[in-house]
C-alpha cells in the first residue's frame, strides 16, 4: 500500500481493526463484542454501533467487492454479536471468515455467517449455553427468555453451518471439559470435522476463495 494511503487508512485500523486492501474489505473480529453497555477501558473490545454501519457501506461501496473477517474473539454480548452475524449473513458481497486464536461464545454465528468460513489448525472455539451476568431474576421467566435466546443461536448456526442440531447442543451442554462450567472446547481439525466450519485454512486460503468468487461475479 502507498504511503500516502497507509497514513489514510491508519485512523480506521486504530478504532475499528479495519482496513481495505485493494478490492477486499478487511474486518477485525476482536476482543470482547461490546453491546448496550460499555465495558472498561482496559478491554479491548468490538464495537456493534462501528461495526453496523461499516457494514452497510461495505455493501454498498461499488469499489468493494470482498469482504475478509477476521475473527479472534473470547464473545460477549449476545444480542449485539447475533445483531452483526445477520448483516454479516445477509450481504451479496462475497464473505470470507478466518477464525485466528479464538472463535468463542458469540464468537461461533459471526465466524459461520460469512459464506465460506476457514479456521486456522492452532485455533479453538467454545460452545456452551447463554450465560447471563450481574442480577438475575430467578423466576421461570428469567429461565424461559434464556432458553429462547439459546434456540436463536442455535438456529442460526445450524442454518449456517453443517454441524447437525443434535451435536451443537450436545457440545454446548457437555459436563467435565470447561472448569467450573457446561460446554466445549473444539480444535480447527474438530470444527471443521464436525460441520461447524468449512475449511482449514490460512490468509491466503481465503483471499484465494474471495478472489475466486470476484472472478466469477465478474
């Protein structure tokens, strides 16, 4: 990249993790996903209201024909993580993932939503059921409005994967592998066994398959 352009696009990586790399998008997934409530200074986090907008105008730019995720993040908000899966899922711009250190919680449906998702071998995801933190009301209600929130993740995984229904929820509720917790922990090898993910895959990997896919768009 020129000098010039690099001095450009310097703000957007600092704030976003964000760049453009000839006709390829690329899109850090980092940290904490940030939702409605603002986290410490000392967490590096993945703002929703950033990335939202950038997004759309990712999908619009008629300069921007790929869009590469880079996904390396412990979860967070689920509302807000979900939120960003489904634009991520509803673009016609060709998508590419790559899960790089961690794909974990909320993590999971925005590394499937891209059209064709790869994971690095030395990379692991967690699943395990929705967690609520602070006050928690233990009515019925409470356990109800969890129990819906896990069905969305669920469907929306399995709507964007290939892991069977039966699987992501025996993962997600298996005792004895997390400390002091439910769930599981998957290798790269085992997500992509699985149906989770598409591929193994490095950098090039996917800029390969997105610059495949402009090709073919034309």
């Amino acid at each position: 990249m020129p000098e010039e352009l690099m001095e450009e696009a310097l703000p957007a990586i600092r704030e976003l993790g964000s760049a453009e790399a000839g006709q390829i998008h690329c899109l850090a997934i980092v940290g904490e996903i940030e939702g409605h409530t603002l986290l410490p200074a000392s967490v590096k986090t993945t703002k929703y209201e950033h990335v939202m907008p950038l997004l759309a105008a990712v999908e619009e730019s008629p300069e921007i024909r790929g869009l590469l995720l880079l996904v390396n993040t412990v979860g967070g908000d689920v509302e807000a993580g979900l939120g960003l899966a489904e634009l991520i899922a509803g673009m016609k711009t060709p998508t590419a993932s790559l899960v790089l250190g961690g794909g974990h919680s909320i993590g999971v449906p925005l590394a499937v939503a891209a059209q064709r998702s790869f994971i690095a071998p030395s990379a692991a995801m967690t699943l395990h059921p929705v967690r609520l933190t602070g006050v928690v009301i233990g009515v019925e209600q409470t356990y109800s409005y969890l129990s819906r929130v896990e069905e969305r993740i669920v469907r929306f995984v399995t709507g964007h994967s290939r892991i069977p229904e039966e699987t992501l929820r025996a993962l997600m509720l298996r005792t004895g592998e997390l400390a002091g917790d439910v769930g599981s922990v998957v290798d790269g090898a085992e997500a992509v066994r699985l149906g989770l993910i598409d591929a193994l895959g490095t950098l090039s990997d996917a800029l390969a398959y997105l610059h495949r896919r402009m090709e073919e768009n034309g």
